[in-house]
C-alpha cells in the first residue's frame, strides 16, 4: 500500500484511508463481525488510517474499533471526531467549549481502549465558540499525551487559518470528490499554503459513483442516505447522467467506477488522502486497488468536464445541516 504524509508534521499513512461510519450507522444491513473482519483485513494489507467520530452510532463506532484493534494497536492510525451530538428529537448540538472537548476526548479514549488517540478532529465548527479556544483545548490534550495530533472538519477558510496560528492542524476532513469538488476553489488552495492535507470523505458520494444507486429505491427506508437531497429521486434522475462518462472511462481502463473515483482524487493532489467508507472486505479491496490506477491526462478532463463543480443536483446535506459547513 502506497503511503502519504498528513500535514506538515503528521503521521504517514496509506494513500487511502477506512471510513468506518457505515459500519454502525445505516448504509445498508449492518453486520459488526464482517464489519471487524474488514478493520482487519485493512491492517494486514498496509491500510493504516481508520477514521471514526464519537457521533457514529453514539460511541458505537469507536467501540466496534476497539474491539477489531484488540492486541493490534499499534498497526493502526485512529481520527476520530468530537462536537457533533445527535438529540433525541434528532436536531444536531455543536459543543466546541473547551471542558466539554476534555470530556468528550475522555470518553472516546474509554471507548477506543486506548491511551492516546492519534488525530483527534473537531466534527463540526461551533460558532458560538471562537476556535482558538477550542483547539486551545485540542493542544493540552496534546500535552496530556492523549491525543497526538489535531484535525478540523467542515471548518471554513478563515477557521482554519486562525485554528492553524493556535496549533498546527494536520488535516482537514471535508466532502470531496467526483460531485462534490467546491473545496477546489478555495478550501484546498489554503491547506495546500498551510501545509494541511485535505482528507475527502463520501469520496464515493456516499456509493452513488459506484453505480451501484440507480433509484431511490434501491435504498431502504431506514438508510440514512434517504435524507440526503442528492438520494431524492429527481436529482438521482439528473446526476446519473453524469455516470455515463465515468463508467466509460471504468471499462476502459479495465476497472470499476468507484474505483476511477477515488483515483481521480488521488491524483488531484499529493496532499489529499480520502476515506472511501465500506464495511465489505470485498469493496475495501477494490478501493485498496485504485491506489495503483493511473488515469491519463485525458481520462481526468474529461471526468471533471462532465462532473464540473456546481453542477450536482441537490445539495450534499439538508438546508438545515448546510448551515453547520463551512463555519
Ligand atoms: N467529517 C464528516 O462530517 C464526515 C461525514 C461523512 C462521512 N465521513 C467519513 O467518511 C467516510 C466515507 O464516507 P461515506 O461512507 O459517507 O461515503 P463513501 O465513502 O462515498 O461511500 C460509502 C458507500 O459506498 C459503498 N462502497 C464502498 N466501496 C465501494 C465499492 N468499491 N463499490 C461499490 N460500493 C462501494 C459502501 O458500501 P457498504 O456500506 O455496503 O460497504 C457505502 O455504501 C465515512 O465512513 C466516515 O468515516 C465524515
């Protein structure tokens, strides 16, 4: 597995990263043990970073991780996130207030059964809150030695370049990828300046760019993605014909689409390291394979042609989580 820097002076890690949220949130049947098994079979196979947040599934998620890392620590890489708290009536509170980031970090490292957690991230930027308080607060954990290094997601330009002159951030975790590519034209101009890698999550628009969606009813009631407007049967009807070229260019090449996907990220930037999201061994190992895929010239203008930014239809989020990006 190739390996990539994070940030200036972060850890290396392999090109591409696990997001493991499917795994205790519903993108489909979940399924702890193929789940753990895939965990695994991404640690034997060189793939180090496992991305996480206390919000998947409530704590859940770092639970599941704490189990596959039993006994195997140090092979791995762990991000998780802080700051984004589900409530009961389902409304989203953002706490970036510096007690509330010494609890929360407290308690993952409880859940995760470790000591130390290697990138810890603040999920979603509290406005209420100024940032260099709260990555203040992420720098004495830094002290306490429970977490190693600091990350951001979502957070807006100017967030990140005053949370940067606090403590150095080593990356910043925001949507990216084939219909999703708004953070060209400002977000990643600035981690590219401050030395931050930029870590695309939903590089496979959430499995939309495996070709795999094809109606919103391929998806079951009770899938998170249901909510997402770019699930809604009328920009699916839109957005698959974008498809078209990026399955064009799969066959071509002998691969498959979400395979092309995540190597068009690949090469937009060294600094990039996405986080293609599966709980399937079967998956992981295609993805694993499309760090080794060379798109010609030619075969990345014409995806981002077809796939040019502000053309999706359908925003990435509901308009009230729109709200929270960017702050
Ligand atoms: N910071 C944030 O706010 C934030 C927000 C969202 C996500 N994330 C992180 O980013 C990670 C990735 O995002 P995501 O999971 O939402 O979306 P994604 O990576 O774009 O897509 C995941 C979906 O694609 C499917 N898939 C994966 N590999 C495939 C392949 N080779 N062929 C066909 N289908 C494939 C998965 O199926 P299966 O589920 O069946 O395996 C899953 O349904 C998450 O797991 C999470 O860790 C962060």
């Amino acid at each position: 597995m190739k390996k990539r820097k994070l940030g200036s002076n972060g850890p290396e890690v392999s090109a591409i990263g696990l997001g493991c949220m499917g795994m205790t949130i519903k993108y489909g049947q979940l399924d702890d043990e193929h789940s753990i098994e895939t965990i695994h079979h991404a640690l034997d196979n060189g793939l180090n970073l496992l991305n996480s947040s206390d919000a998947y599934g409530n704590g859940k998620n770092e639970e599941l991780i704490s189990l596959a890392l039993k006994g195997r620590r140090q092979e791995a890489v762990i991000n998780t996130k802080f700051g984004q708290i589900r409530k009961t009536d389902g409304t989203m509170d953002i706490n970036g207030r510096p007690e509330y980031v010494q609890e929360a970090c407290e308690a993952s490292l409880k859940r995760l059964g470790t000591e130390y957690i290697d990138i810890y991230s603040q999920h979603r930027v509290d406005p209420t809150v100024p940032i260099e308080e709260t990555v203040g607060a992420m720098s004495r954990l830094v002290e306490q030695g429970k977490v190693l290094h600091v990350g951001l997601s979502e957070a807006g330009d100017e967030t990140v370049r005053r949370a940067n002159k606090t403590y150095p951030i080593v990356c910043l975790e925001t949507e990216y990828s084939l219909w999703s590519r708004e953070v060209e034209e400002e977000i990643l101009p600035t981690c590219q300046e401050l030395g931050i890698s930029l870590m695309p999550y939903a590089p496979l628009g959430r499995g939309f760019l495996s070709g795999s969606i094809r109606s919103s009813s391929d998806l079951s009631e009770d899938d998170q993605r249901v909510m997402q407007p770019r699930f809604a049967q009328e920009n699916i009807d839109q957005n698959i014909e974008k498809l078209v070229v990026l399955e064009e260019v799969a066959k071509e090449k002998g691969f498959k689409p979400a395979q092309v996907a995540i190597a068009w990220i690949l090469q937009q930037d060294e600094n990039l390291v996405p986080i293609p999201g599966t709980k399937r061994t079967k998956y992981l190992n295609e993805n694993m394979r499309a760090v080794d895929l060379f798109l010609e010239k030619n075969d990345l203008d014409r995806l981002s042609d077809v796939f040019a930014i502000g053309e999706t239809a359908g925003t990435r989020y509901p308009a009230g989580h729109m709200k929270l990006l960017g702050v």
